[in-house]
C-alpha cells in the first residue's frame, strides 16, 4: 500500500506547489510509482509546473460528477516514468466535494501508487479537514517570515487535531543576506517554534522559477544542488 502526503501551508507565497512537483519528481526518479494529486480548485498550477498543461482533457471534478473513470483524469509524465498527475477544476470548486469522497480517493490511489503527493490549498480551516481526512503524513512550508513561522505553528497544531501522525516541515526561499541578520526570523528561531522535525531547506534561487516556467521540474536537473535537496527531502519523507 502506497503513502499519502499533504504537501500544505499556513501561508501564501511559501511556494508549497513548487515543493509538491518537485518532491514528487524527486520520489519517481528514485524509482516509486508517483501520483501528484493536485487539489488547488480553482487555482490549479502543477500542470503548468510539469509541463502538462496542454494534456488535461479531465480531472478530478469530472470523476467527482461521474463525467469519467478515475483513468481517465490521471496523466502519465513523459520525461519521467512512474511520475503522474490528477488535477482540479482549473476555474471552480467541486460541489460537494467531502471527506468521505476524498478519503475513498486516497484508499484507492494508495493501491495503485507508492506515493501520493496532495498539493493543498492554503488553509488552516474547514477545507484542510476534507482534504486530510484519510492522509498519512504531511509535509508543511515555511519560510524566513515571522508571520510564515506563526501561521505555520498554528497548522501543524490543526493537523495533529486532524489525527495526521507523521507533520513535517521545510523551510523555503532561505535568502542568507537576511536570515543571518536579525530583520527576518533565523534558523533557530524556525525551529525552535514549530514542533515537527525539520526535512529539509532550500535556498531562494532563480533556477526554480525558470523551471517552473519552462514546464520542467527543478528536480530533474541532475548534479545540481536545488535537486539533490529535493532528493534529500523525498527520501526523508518517504522512508
């Protein structure tokens, strides 16, 4: 049986689509079978950020609506075997959409994939309950920002109510021209407040808005330093 990740946030801007693309392309290219569940209704980005936004004829609504089989909204990647994609509605909500609904998805991806990676909506509400529902472990995003650091804090106390077992979390965008000063919240101070072990931190670079831009995920850059983070953090997540 698979896992299911949340890839989530208290905060907006922490670039948590960037870490749910680039965590599950790391994942594949180590070998496990990959979904990437892209939950962002109404603000879908991941298949810009695969390149795959010209393939999606259905997605998770449809299934949703009975419009089509679970088949037929999942899309293979093609430059990377064993990495694939269901999105959401690009411009609206699924009706209707509960807890029920999803955790009867995850059961069924978790039999199909060895890993499910669900790129959530930023929430600390309602919407965060449906979409944990069923979920194995989550991975949160932070970065050098007090208000960042406090939103993150209070969602990893929302996902332990929830009952979500294995919360970690990364810190994003770590520029150390600021961190290392005292204008933005250090390292220490991060991990000093937020009660989840620390997975993994990436630096502020302008090679993953390229890639992001591209279609191309950062983690396919092989050699470099931003992909072998991303591998670091697959691997720590998935162990």
């Amino acid at each position: 049986m698979g896992k299911v990740i949340l890839s989530c946030s208290g905060s907006g801007g922490t670039g948590k689509t960037t870490f749910a693309v680039n965590i599950s392309a790391a994942a594949a290219k180590q070998g496990l079978s990959v979904l990437l569940l892209d939950l962002n209704m109404g603000r879908r980005n991941a298949d810009i950020y695969l390149g795959m936004e010209d393939r999606i004829l259905f997605d998770l609504g449809d299934v949703v609506s009975g419009l089509c089989r679970l088949d037929k909204a999942i899309i293979s990647h093609d430059l990377c075997p064993g990495l694939s994609l269901l999105s959401c509605p690009q411009y609206r909500e699924i009706e209707g959409i509960s807890a029920g609904h999803v955790n009867a998805l995850y059961r069924t991806l978790r039999s199909r994939f060895d890993l499910v990676v669900v790129d959530c909506p930023v929430s600390v509400t309602g919407i965060l309950r449906v979409f944990a529902s069923g979920a194995d472990a989550a991975l949160m995003l932070t970065v050098p920002d007090f208000s960042a650091v406090r939103n993150a804090e209070a969602l990893c106390e929302k996902l332990e109510e929830i009952g979500i077992k294995e919360i970690y979390y990364a810190i994003n965008r770590i520029d150390r021209q600021y961190t290392d000063s005292n204008n933005v919240p250090g390292i220490n101070f991060i991990t000093r407040s937020i009660n989840a072990p620390l997975v993994g931190m990436v630096s502020e670079d302008p090679l993953i808005h390229i890639a992001n831009n591209s279609g191309i995920p950062v983690a396919f850059a092989d050699g470099s330093d931003i992909a072998r983070r991303f591998a670091d953090i697959a691997s720590r997540i998935t162990a």
